[in-house]
C-alpha cells in the first residue's frame, strides 16, 4: 500500500503563532502528532508519506501516487479537510478520516469512504483487518480507551523536523476534571492514563537521536492528572536522562491550577526542564466557575496560584472565557484587571462555546439556545449559542479587551510585571542559538522601527536591560509573541 497522510492547513490563528514565526523562519508552531502516531500502527511494509499542510504544498502528484488519504484534524480545520476531501474525490483516492472532529461530529464531513473514530489504538487495527480481508467498513468507533503504554514512538522520520518550532510528546490522556465545555473528557475519558516512565524516556531519546535540540511540547490535556506516577517515577526519570543528555530540550505543557498547591511537583518540574505551562484559568468571577463545574479553580486566590507557579520558575500561559450565564456587563474590566496583575503574556481569550457531547452543549440544546457547531478558533469572536448577554454588548466588551490586553501599552506593561514576578531558574544556559540571534535582530526591525508601538518596545528593552538583564531573551521572545497576537486581535477588530 501507498498511503498519503495529510494533515490539512490552519488558519491563522492565537495559537497558530505565524507572525511570530516568521521572526525564526520556521514555517509551524508543531507537527502532526496524531498523524505520526497513526502511521506507526500501520504496517511496516507499507510505504508512507506525511503531507503537512501548513509547511508543503498537497500536489496533485502526491494524490495521484497513493492507494488511500488518512485525513485527520479539529473543528478548526474543517474547511481544509473538505477541501483536501474534494480533491481526492476527483482522482478517485479513497479518504480515510479520524480525529476530533469526526469523533464527535461526522456529519460535518461528508464524501469519506472510511470514518475511524475515537483513539486509533482500538478502532485502526479493525479498519486495517477488514481492508485486508476485501470489507472495509463505513464506520468504526469504540467506547473503549486504550492502554497508552502500548502506543508506538511516532515515525519522526517521516517529518521535514526543520520547518517547526517545537516537536511534540504525549504522556497522557485523559482529565480528571469534568468542566461542563470541555470535550477532553468526551473525546479522552476521566481516568488518566499514562506512559511509563521508561517508554517516555524512550520517546525522548528518539527525539534526541534524530538531532533535535530545543522546546518540546507534551500535548496532555492535563499533564498532572495522575501526580503518584509523575513525582515517583515519570519526572525522576525525565531528570535523570536530561542531566546525562546535559538538559538538550525545554518542556511546555497543560496543567490544572491545583499545580499550584503542590511544591514538590512544581520543584521536580523545573528540574525535569519544564519551563513553560498552559493553565486554564477562565474567569475571576466565582459564579462562573461554578456555573461550569470548574470546581479545581472556585473558592481560590487564582492571582496568588499564578504568582506562586512564576515565582517557583514556571512561565504560566493562561486560556480565559468570557460570556457565562453569570457574567456581569462588567466582566470585561474584570478580566482586564485580571489578566494585567497576573503578568501572564500569553492571555488566550476567547467566547464560550459549546463543543458537541458536552454537558454545555446537552444543557444549550435542551434550552434551544444552539445556533450551530463551534469554529474551533479561540479567538474569532464567534460563539455557537444564544448567550444571556446581549450578543452585540457581548462581542463589543469582547473586542474592547482584547484591544486593552494586546495594544502596546497594555501589553508592555504586563510583560514588565511578569519579568518582575517571574523567578528565572537555576539551570546551565548554553549560548543563544542561531534562531534567537536572528529573532532579536528581526525585532529591532518589525517591533523597534516599523510597529507603531516601537517606542514602548524600546523601553521595555531597556527595562529589562537594566533591571532583569539575565531576562532579557526571555523578554525579546514575548515581545515577538505579543506582536503575533496584536496582529491577530486587529484581524478581529475589522470583522
């Protein structure tokens, strides 16, 4: 078999990080885990070829030459995939298709000859049994979540590994939470399950073996939803192989807040060379977090668990909602507020939406309050059901903040009381590499010269010149980040 593994192109989005990539000429934040999972459950024998969307072309040659299309992504690649769909239509290629997305909405891509749903662990092995016995079926799913410890090492041979910014792991899946709009639970199930400490040092080495050095991204959802196995056996172990490796990566992931009320586990952390963590904060009004079942963040000082995990040398991103049933109109200068004394730069916000097979969206349905299926884009401004606040004092709060947050004086100004805050860990730094040589310089041009807030960027070098010389690459890098997402929140101001 020749098969063709596409993964389709994002749009330009917060996370997406393509104006700031451009500073490092990388063409993607990450690769296609999922897809690169996928192709080491299928035969050996078979020849495969990986077409990531947002870094080559899909030719018509790469059409043309394959038996079958594995075709996986999210809500937010939707247009993509049937646009890669329409194409392998007329040259008659079977598509096979799984991921989010038809997991939980395969009506939304029609023209699929073969839907292979949930975690391809359980519903892969059926799909490829039936193909070599002549009967593939239409459709396969199963209740079941698999043990990860029998997932394979992703072919990263199959990847052009240069063009990104970051590579990708996965420890976990699974949340222990049950916040009422979130899928992870949906799509992943409540129980944690993990790798063991041996397979994931493996999965580092690889990594290490094909010569990368730098960030890698581990993709859990909750990457301290089983906290016995990662303080006894899985962070000790990542310790132990990166000071014999002599620390060659830094690790970003997700956590929930209680990471917070855990010293041990933030020390181990850092010491394992996490740097960076997404928190999923959502909102400082209480009500809402109850409201949605986000029982690990109510009845708690969110402002000092951020600060603690800056101070213990964690970098915290934070994602934040607004439009609950229970915001006040005044919730937009609430967040505001928020989000410029905790110091976190990279401040997702977004509309509430209500992903399928939530108790979110069960409860919006059953209120006749749905309008559609959700975009998947954190920040187009667009939310799938009726809100009790008024839509258009909903959408024009929601612009405001955004402009406050990313414009350069707010954002300036919240990057200088993270670089106060933020306590740098004690860990060997190697010389700047090529890549943020290049960044800087490109900066003093596009944020210190042609950006219109160029005077505010060239204070906050000298701030931190000054006062926090050893932040100062640190410093340069959100700066660049900031940019990304101004000209993102701008995109949005227009619509």
């Amino acid at each position: 078999m020749n098969i063709l593994l596409v993964s389709p192109r994002t749009p330009t989005t917060f996370w997406s990080f393509r104006h700031a990539l451009k500073f490092i000429s990388k063409k993607s934040s990450e690769p296609p885990l999922g897809l690169l999972t996928v192709a080491a459950l299928l035969p050996e024998d078979w020849n495969l070829k990986l077409i990531d969307m947002n870094v080559s072309p899909l030719t018509d040659e790469d059409l043309l030459r394959a038996d079958y299309l594995f075709l996986s992504g999210m809500n937010i690649h939707i247009n993509s995939m049937r646009e890669v769909i329409q194409r392998a239509k007329k040259v008659g290629l079977p598509v096979v298709t799984g991921g989010p997305l038809v997991t939980t909405d395969p009506q939304l891509l029609k023209d699929v000859d073969h839907y292979v749903l949930n975690e391809a662990e359980m519903t892969l092995p059926q799909f490829l049994a039936d193909l070599e016995k002549g009967k593939p079926k239409k459709m396969y799913h199963s209740a079941e979540f698999p043990d990860v410890k029998q997932t394979p090492i992703p072919r990263w041979d199959l990847l052009e590994m240069d063009k990104y910014a970051n590579l990708s792991l996965q420890f976990s899946r699974g949340c222990p939470f049950d916040c009422d709009f979130c899928n992870v639970t949906v799509l992943n199930g409540h129980k944690p399950r993990t790798k063991s400490a041996e397979q994931f040092v493996k999965e580092l080495q690889s990594l290490y073996d094909l010569g990368w050095r730098g960030s890698v991204f581990i993709v859990d959802d909750n990457f301290i939803g089983n906290r016995k196995t990662l303080k006894h056996e899985v962070l000790p172990a990542m310790i132990e192989w990166m000071e014999a490796h002599d620390y060659p990566f830094s690790f970003i992931t997700e956590a929930s807040i209680n990471l917070a009320d855990d010293k041990v586990l933030m020390d181990l952390m850092v010491r394992a060379g996490f740097d960076s963590i997404f928190i999923g904060i959502e909102t400082p009004n209480d009500m809402s977090l109850t409201e949605s079942n986000k029982k690990q963040n109510c009845g708690r000082d969110l402002l000092k668990a951020i600060k603690s995990l800056q101070q213990n040398g964690l970098i915290v991103s934070g994602g934040f909602i607004v439009g609950f049933d229970h915001d006040p109109p005044e919730i937009f200068e609430i967040q505001r507020k928020f989000i410029q004394q905790s110091g976190i730069i990279t401040a997702m916000v977004g509309l509430l939406n209500a992903p399928t097979g939530t108790r979110l969206f069960e409860r919006m349905r059953k209120e006749n309050r749905l309008i559609k299926t959700m975009s998947g884009d954190n920040m187009d401004g667009s939310t799938n059901f009726v809100p009790k606040m008024d839509i258009a004092s909903l959408k024009k709060g929601y612009r405001q903040l955004l402009k406050n947050l990313y414009e350069p004086s707010g954002f300036y100004q919240r990057l200088k009381t993270f670089l106060s805050d933020y306590k740098l860990p004690i860990r060997k730094v190697g010389a700047l590499s090529k890549d943020e040589i290049k960044a800087f310089l490109r900066s003093l041009w596009i944020l210190g010269v042609w950006e219109k807030g160029r005077v505010e960027y060239w204070k906050l070098l000298v701030y931190s010149l000054t006062k926090f010389p050893e932040k100062f690459p640190l410093a340069v890098r959100l700066s660049i980040y900031g940019y990304h997402f101004r000209r993102v929140a701008r995109k949005l101001a227009f619509q």
